[in-house]
C-alpha cells in the first residue's frame, strides 16, 4: 500500500484556503485546531494527509474541508460559465466560498456550454483530469438534446458513420450514437469532446440544438435527487464508474 503523503499543519490548511501560515500557527494556538480530540497547539508539525482527515480533524468547530485529492460532480444549471475568470455567474460560485482559494485549485473536467445544463465533474487532482478527459481512455457522455424542427431521418445514420466533419475541422468525427426519442428530442453518446461539438453537430444537419442536457459520463449518471446547482463529493466507485464504463467506439 503506498503511504499517505504528510504536510506541514500551516502548509495543509493554508493551502485548504483557511488563511496564511501566520493565521493558521494562530489559531493551532488558541488550541481551534483539533485532531482525533486533543488540539494541536504546533502548527509546524506533520499531517498524514488521508482520505478521512475531514472526520478526524476539526477547525474552530467545523469539520476540516475535503484534502486534497478532491472529486465533486455538480448540477450545473443553465446560465453559469465554466471559467475561473470570465464576467457573470461561474459554476465556482455554485461551492463553499473557501474552495476559491484552494491550492492546488478545483478545475472543471472539460466544460460544458454556459447554456447547457447537467453533470459536471470538477476536481483539483491533475492526474484525475487527465485520465478523464484523454482520448486514450474514451470515457463516453451523453446528452439529452431537445432540436427546433423534426428529424428528417438520415441524422443517425450520418452521426454513426465516423465520417461526419464540422465546420472548419478536417478531422472527422468518431462515431455518435443516437437514440430518437420522438421527433425533436433525441439522446447523443459521444466519445470525445470537440468544441460545442452537440451544437455544431445539428447545426451541420440543418437544426439547431434549443435545449442540451448531460446526463452520464462514462457509467456515472446524474443522481435524480441531485438538484440544479447542488454538488456531490465522488466516492470510490463514482469515480471507478466515470473510467471502467465499457464504451463502444
Ligand atoms: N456540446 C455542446 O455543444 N455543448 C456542450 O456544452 C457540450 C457538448
């Protein structure tokens, strides 16, 4: 088993966006810093960062943050952009106001449009990130997608064929599967993830997308209890879910 990596107290909380090394060695001293039930007064000593640190470790009365090493899925609703830094509402602003500051900062895995809703994963784990979003591991995702005008009948078959290409791109797409389920709304399941690649898809088959919806990544779906703007933190087999998923392209 490898061994849980250990940080300095200060170290661990400032990076957890609890405030400088000073502010932390302060409040070790006031004793607001409480580990297994006895306070830790010496804010240079070392943690072993595991897994259930936030159910041992207690800070000015609240349980400690998530580690690093943290995995979310959220509800993103419609109208937030998956951005640090663009103007108007972020999906970040959606989580508790000190994640802001965390180092190594939470990042969404891949983006998803600031009008499309649904399953969203975020995580400050770089190596997680990748393995998601790489091609090597073909982790699928689908969509409920709403259309302006009916299906003339041969989308599928165009979507399916590995052939398609979009506007400006010379590569063409992997195949997409569909499923109709009447005749404006259909669920997509793509296997890679070009720039609104959704949107452009209908819009090269002469619809247009109205409502777009992500429900599943890889084998991970949106929980129903999940609500517009609330998150998750993933266990376990949430994340073995998102990566062992069988997928067919
Ligand atoms: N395709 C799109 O067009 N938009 C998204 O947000 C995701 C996939």
């Amino acid at each position: 088993m490898s061994k849980s990596p250990s940080l300095r107290l200060d170290r661990l909380l400032a990076n957890l966006g609890y405030g400088s090394r000073r502010e932390i060695g302060l409040l070790a001293k006031a004793g607001l810093i409480v580990l297994d039930g006895a306070p830790l007064r010496d804010a240079d000593q070392r943690i072993a960062v595991t897994p259930d640190l936030s159910g041992r470790m207690v800070v000015d009365g609240e349980p400690l943050d998530p580690p690093p090493g943290l995995a979310l899925m959220l509800h993103k609703p419609l109208g937030v952009t998956c951005s640090h830094k663009e103007a108007g509402p972020l999906v970040y602003g959606l989580l508790p106001e000190r994640w802001r500051r965390r180092d190594p900062a939470l990042s969404t895995i891949g983006r998803l449009d600031k009008e499309t809703s649904g399953l969203l994963l975020l995580t400050d784990d770089g190596a997680l990130l990748h393995k998601v979003i790489s091609p090597k591991s073909n982790v699928a995702k689908r969509y409920r997608v709403a259309l302006d005008r009916p299906l003339k009948g041969d989308e599928g078959m165009v979507l399916g064929s590995g052939a398609m290409l979009l506007d400006g791109e010379d590569k063409p797409l992997l195949p997409v599967e569909m499923e109709v389920e009447d005749e404006t709304h259909v669920v997509v399941t793509l296997h890679e993830g070009r720039y609104h690649q959704v949107r452009r898809m209908f819009a090269a088959l002469g619809n247009h997308v109205t409502a777009l919806h992500r429900d599943r990544i890889g084998g991970l779906t949106l929980p129903d209890d999940l609500d517009a703007g609330a998150y998750r933190i993933l266990t376990e087999a949430d994340l073995r879910a998102v990566l062992d998923a069988p997928s067919v392209a």
